[in-house]
C-alpha cells in the first residue's frame, strides 16, 4: 500500500480524527473517511458498506464512492460472504490480488473491470459486530508493502469504529429528541379540536409522520362489540376512504376483541389472513386504543412489504395509540355532555337552548340569500287535566307520546324542539304562512287522532292550539319571531275558549 509521503502516520491519523469530528450524520462521517482515505492512501477508488441483519437475515447496503458507483448487488453479497473469514482472522483485514491465485472468481473479474490490481478490505465493528466494510482499491500491487503496515490498518479500523459508535448514538439521541418533539406536537394537535373526525384524522397524520415507508393507516372506533368507521389516511396523501371493511374474523376485530397488539410481518404466511383476498400482501399491525382496559377502537397501518416494521416504529405507535384513546374518550364525554345539555330528557327532542342555536344559524343563512321560514309555536289543550287526573307519570307519558307523533307529521328539514312544560316548537324552513297553516291544520288533526296511552285499559286524546310568525316579514330578529308566535298562540288559545 502506497502511503503519502512526507508526513508521519500519528500526525495524518490526527487529521482524520479532526476530518471525523466535523461529521454530524452517518453519511458524512462515511464521506470523509473515503475523502482522507482517497488522499492519504493515494488510491485508484475506496468505498464503504453498511451492513443491517434484517429480519430474515437480508443483507441491505448503502453505497459511498468518490468515483461513482462501482458496487454491484452480487458483489457486495460476495464481499459480505467473507464476514466470517474475516473475523476469525487475527489481521484485521483481507487482501486480494488479481495477479495470484483468485480466492473469488467474481471479484477478481470485478477488480480487473475496475482496474484494481489490488483491494484491501477492513471491518467498522460496534460491540464487536461486523456493521460494515470498507475497501480500497489500488491500481498496483501491494504485496509485500501491506505487511509492514499492519498497525495502521488496525489503528485505522479501530478509530473508524468508535467514531462509528459514538455517531450510532448521536444519530439515536437525535433520533429520540426528533421523536419526543413529534409526540410534544401530537399531543397538542390531539387537545385542539373536540371534533372527532379532525382529531382521527390528526392521529393518522401524525402515526404516518412517525412510519415514513407505511402505506396506509386507518382507525376504527369500538363500541358495543361493534365496529365502526372512524378514518383512512394513505401516504399519498388520499384521505377519508376505507382500504378494506374489517372482517369477522379478521385483524382488526381480533385486535378489539383480545385488547392486544397484533403485529403481522407477512400477511400472505398468516393464519389471520388465510381467508383473505391473494392481493393483500406486505405486513400490517393492529393496535387497540385503551382507555382504563376499556378498548375504545383499534388503530391499524400496513405496509407493502414483508417485515416492514421495527421495534422502534412499534414502540412509536404504541405510544400515540396511548394518547389516541384519552383524547377519543375524552371527545365521547364531551359529546355525551354536549348532547344532554342540548336535548330534553323527557322527549330526546332538542330542548330550547338547541333550537335557538340552530335557528340563528338559519336565519343568518337566511338573510344572506333573501330566503324565508316560519316559525311555529305549539301548546297541548288539556294536559293539565292528564296531570291533575293521573298524576305527572302518566303525564310524562303523554309529553313523550305526543312529541313523537308531531316528530313523524313533520319533515326531516323541520327543527322540532320542547320549548317548556307543554309547549313545543318548530322552524319550518322554505315555507311560507300560507303552507305553514295548512301544515299545522294537519299536524291538529293528527294530534287529535293520536291516543294517549295512560294505562292498560285507560287512553286520553289530546288536541293542539299553535301560533305563526314568518321570516323576515314578522321580523329578522329571532327573539322577537319566538315572541310573535307565542303571542299568536295565546291569542288562538283564547279565541278556543271563547268557543267552548
């Protein structure tokens, strides 16, 4: 090997280590030892590659090279061959001459393409395992000169390896705090809305954030033993699409039944998908959203390729599935106080409070397009004589009884709602006072057919007075419109008693 001449080996390996301590990831750590290499060594070409056991023991690489890539697959797979070799050596390095007797066909051919008559071959250790090779290639013979240079060869492996080492951890710390800061900016995404489906769709977002190579990553709300849509993100960036229904007996309802994770790595070798359509292939992973023991959904992702997932992605998702269910249960509280503080509880119809908000909406929607509605104010005739003769149970009955029989007379489009006691009230949108007496004749007759069931042998019939005011003639206020109907109503009330 044809060192540079002129300066020492101490002083040139300080001037690595200054060249190594500039690096600040694995690729130009890797860049600046072939950089030095290249110069110090005088050298036709060197190169570095990094070795990573997968999950069933593949050999992946990266390719660094000044003068391009000059690494074939089959020629790595024929370098990494001689790992073994290597490392039961007492040299730490290997040597290969085109000139002698080739000790691999392949390689010799591969060197003579690349005019290599000679290549020395070192081992990058971390916890006294083989990560990676690097090789330097020379253009003449280094037999005989290599020998008396052993130390430095050594010396050099040693030194690259722990800086290997110490840039591993670097690049982990870094990698933590990158997630950590991802998990801090979750978490915050997550408490922002209290709408389910933008909260869903933020963890999806964030789970794909965390598993760059996913292919897709979908939730499924638990409850009851049923399943229930919640959403679909994709890497592309396609959203709001389910990939496939669960399955009975399937990942995802296997996942929520056991309260467990289920990690699939090859989807076409596993009992759970033996059912499952040829084209599903590649590896996936269930996750259940616990919530205090109580699974409140199952979070899946999948991935195109077999053994796609780390331990560390694993560990990621685990994570944000923790978070996940407190905010979706947290959510559920919030709609389930949101939904009683807006609905009676006698009747389940939206109480005042609820109607005043979604007519306002209504009126300002309204007002922008010169459009009208009416609104509709209804008081039963003779509910006190139900109260005084059967007591309040038997009234409750009736108030619920009634509700439903106004709820099935009116259209889908109506906002019905218990305004108080025995009063009712309704928002009849593209309707004008003309269509709304006829609309309200007929809801009378209606109520007046409808029995009251107070006991077994006992029923009570009902009748109905109501008042009208119409958007915006009446008034564009919506207190005042309440105000006009109501108004309305006792003036039709009393002109029926004076009738009676």
């Amino acid at each position: 090997m044809k060192l540079k001449s002129g300066v020492d080996s101490l002083s040139d390996l300080n001037q690595l280590i200054n060249h190594l301590n500039n690096a600040r990831t694995w690729k130009q750590l890797v860049d600046q030892l072939l950089s030095w290499l290249k110069e110090y060594c005088e050298c036709s070409a060197c190169g570095y590659i990094n070795i990573h056991p997968g999950p069933t023991n593949e050999i992946l690489w990266t390719r660094n090279n000044p003068r391009g890539k000059w690494f074939t697959p089959s020629v790595v797979t024929e370098l990494v061959s001689f790992i073994p070799y290597l490392s039961n050596k007492n040299r730490p390095y290997l040597t290969f001459e085109t000139q002698s007797e080739p000790s691999s066909p392949l390689l010799n051919t591969w060197m003579q393409t690349n005019k290599f008559q000679s290549m020395i071959v070192f081992p990058i250790l971390s916890n006294k395992d083989i990560t990676g090779l690097c090789l330097i290639g020379f253009s003449n013979s280094v037999e005989g000169e290599l020998f008396t240079h052993p130390f430095f060869i050594q010396t050099l492996s040693l030194f690259f390896s722990n800086f290997a080492n110490w840039q591993s951890k670097y690049d982990q710390a870094e990698a933590k705090i990158t997630e950590m800061d991802q998990f801090i900016q979750a978490g915050l995404e997550l408490t922002a809305s209290l709408n389910l489906e933008e909260t869903l769709n933020t963890i999806l977002e964030n789970a794909l954030t965390l598993t760059p190579k996913a292919h897709d990553a979908h939730i499924f709300l638990y409850e009851d033993n049923k399943i229930q849509f919640g959403a679909a993100m994709f890497q592309d960036g396609m959203s709001g699409k389910v990939w496939a229904n669960p399955r009975e007996d399937g990942l995802t309802y296997t996942v929520a039944k056991q309260g467990k994770m289920i990690v699939i790595q090859d989807m076409a070798k596993d009992p759970l998908y033996q059912n499952a359509p040829s084209a599903w292939k590649g590896s996936i992973i269930g996750i259940p959203l616990l919530n205090q023991k109580t699974v409140v959904g199952v979070m899946t992702m999948a991935k195109l390729t077999p053994f796609g997932f780390t331990g560390k992605e694993i560990a990621n998702l685990q994570h944000l599935a923790g978070q996940a269910a407190n905010v979706i249960r947290n959510i559920r509280t919030y709609d389930r106080i949101s939904i009683q503080a807006y609905t009676d509880p006698l009747t389940n119809l939206p109480n005042r409070r609820a109607f005043e908000g979604e007519s306002i909406k209504i009126l300002e929607n309204f007002t922008r397009y010169n459009r009208q509605f009416c609104i509709a104010m209804l008081d039963l005739n003779g509910f006190k004589r139900i109260n005084d003769n059967y007591g309040h149970t038997s009234g409750d009955r009736a108030l619920r009884q009634i509700a439903e029989c106004i709820k099935q007379s009116i259209r889908k489009t109506d906002i019905l709602a218990r305004y108080g006691g025995d009063e009712f009230i309704v928002l009849l949108p593209e309707t004008d006072m003309e269509s709304a007496t006829m609309v309200m004749e007929k809801l009378i007759s209606t109520i007046e057919s409808c029995e009251v069931q107070i006991n077994e042998n006992q029923v009570e019939k009902l009748s109905l007075s109501y008042g009208l005011s119409l958007f915006p003639q009446t008034s564009q206020n919506l207190d005042e419109l309440i105000a006009a109907a109501d108004q309305h109503l006792y003036k039709n009330k009393a002109k029926i008693k004076r009738n009676t």
